[in-house]
C-alpha cells in the first residue's frame, strides 16, 4: 500500500470541524473528493447540506453522494479525500427503515479502510456523540455505544487525532501536515 | 476578550472568579453593564436566529462564560438543535477575536489560545 496518513477530526456540533478541515485540505493535493454520508431528508439536513456546499465552493472539491457501503466505493483517482461523516455513516449502516438495528461497527471501519487505501490524505469528521445525558431508547444508546467504539478503533489507525472546540484545533495525536512549515 | 467555555459545573465560573471577577461583575444570560456575561448560551437558545447580532456586543466585555453544549445526540427538536449550532458558531466567532479562550474540563483550565491577562 503506497503511503497515506489519515486525519480524524472530533468535537461536538457547529465547533468548527467542516471549516478545518476543508483549509486543510487546501494546502493538500487534488483531486479533492468529498464523501458526502448525510441523507438530504429529515432533521435539518437539506439546510445543513446547502451550508456546507456553500462553505465548499471553490475549493476545488468533487463532491460523491455517498451513503452506505464504502466498501464498494471506488474512487477515480488517488487524492486528497474528506469524508463528512462517521455519524452519518454509521446511522445508515446501522438502521433499517424499520428501525430496527445491527452493529455497523465492522462495515463502518472496513468502509473507511477502504477510502484509505485510495486516499493520499485521508481525512474523517466525527463527532462526541457519547457526551450526553439524556435517557434514550436501546437504539439511540447502541448508536451512541458505535460511535465511541468506531472512534476508538480509527483513533487507533489515525496519524492524526485533532478536536476542535471554538474553532481551535487541539492535536491529541501526531502533528498536523505542514505543522513544522507553519512554525517556521 | 476572554471567552470560558466548558461543560455545565466543570468550573468555569470559579475560574473567572480567579481572575478577580466577584458576584456584582457577572451578569447571568444577560448584557448589561457589568464586565462578565455568564450563560451565554441561554442567551442563544432564547432566539437562535438573532445570534449573529450579539457578536459585537459580547466582545466589548472583559469576559464570556458559555457552556459547551454540541455533545450528544442531535436534537430531533428543531429550536433546540438550532440553539445548539447558533452557540457553537458564535463561540467560533467570538473565539477568532477573542484576547484568550480558556476550555474547562474537571475544573482544570486550559489556555487553548492567546495568553491570560494578570488579576484584575
């Protein structure tokens, strides 16, 4: 496998991920593909959707609809990839029309796996989804239960493990690209 | 500026409180005329939309106190979800502009940017 370095991004909603993690991308080869796992219907989406397109444009991003499997995912060329994101990907894998659930754990991490091994630089949003109290139903609690472990596990094969609170980024792992040009 | 943020009692008033802030300087989810505006995200969550108007308000205060609320489940609630992200982006907001951001975890303050002030 030709050399590539992949970028987790976490913290919670609106703390500036999308926003770090498309200037980062900037400084980084094209093509530039965004993995797009949002569904565009329910809960605000459409309106999430149309900000972030907003916040891409001229960026230089091809963008891939893409909601479940991205074991089948076969993109048409090696670059810089931003896949937006575990918590959406994980949502699709894990529940059926019906609401009913299985753990999308293996499909999810053998999924982004699979964006790597395509990817120069690989960069994943994701989000702290296990930080809160309410009391939810068994489903809810099992998605939030995947989450922290998909967090773990791509925490685990991440170069770079970076949160963002108020927009600035914290480096919990590795070092940023081009960190050692910034500081010079 | 300094902009506090954190989770709901990780602290983050007592830290101000360590900065020679006292009672009569903190002005809870209000703007008034005292220095420190505290619950600041009460304020969003009273009228998401009109967010983006309290910016330059809050940084002429000396310091701004906002729980960190993005955690968790997305609210399947609308006005809820939306006084979520409104906080959040204007915390990034306030944070590009601000003297020093200062993040509470147990109690523990970090300088994530910039640097403190001395006491007051």
């Amino acid at each position: 496998m030709p050399d590539s370095e992949m970028i987790l991004l976490t913290g919670g909603s609106a703390c500036g991920k999308s926003s770090y993690a498309e200037e980062l991308c900037l400084s980084l080869p094209f093509p530039r593909y965004y993995i797009a796992a949002m569904r565009p219907f329910g809960d605000g989406s459409e309106e999430k959707i149309a900000r972030h397109r907003r916040l891409r444009r001229g960026k230089g991003f091809e963008t891939i609809e893409r909601y479940t499997d991205l074991q089948g995912l076969v993109l048409p060329e090696r670059g810089t990839v931003l896949l937006e994101c575990i918590c959406n990907l994980t949502a699709n894998e894990m529940f059926d029309e019906n609401g009913a659930w299985t753990d999308p754990y293996e499909t999810v991490v053998a999924g982004v796996e699979t964006l790597r091994r395509q990817s120069g630089t690989l960069l994943v949003i994701t989000n702290e989804v296990g930080a809160d109290s309410r009391a939810y139903d068994p489903g809810t609690r099992a998605y939030m239960d995947a989450i922290g472990r998909i967090n773990q596990r791509l925490a685990r094969q991440a170069d770079v493990i970076c949160e963002l609170v108020c927009g600035i980024p914290l480096v919990r792992k590795g070092r940023l690209p081009h960190d050692s040009d910034r500081r010079r | 500026m300094i902009l506090i943020v954190g989770g709901e009692g990780a602290g983050k008033r007592s830290f101000a409180e360590t900065l020679g802030y006292t009672e009569k300087d903190i002005a809870d989810a209000a703007i008034d005329g005292r220095p420190v505006v505290y619950h600041l995200e009460r304020l969003v969550f009273a009228q998401p939309e009109q967010a983006d108007a309290l910016l330059e308000r809050l940084l002429e205060k000396e310091v701004v106190i906002c729980c960190e609320v993005g955690s968790g489940i997305i609210p399947v609630d609308r006005s809820e979800r939306l006084g979520r992200e409104a906080t959040g982006r204007l915390c990034v907001r306030l944070a590009q502009r601000a003297q020093a951001v200062v993040r509470l975890v147990c109690g523990i303050p970090t300088v994530i940017k910039g640097e403190l002030p001395g006491k007051r």
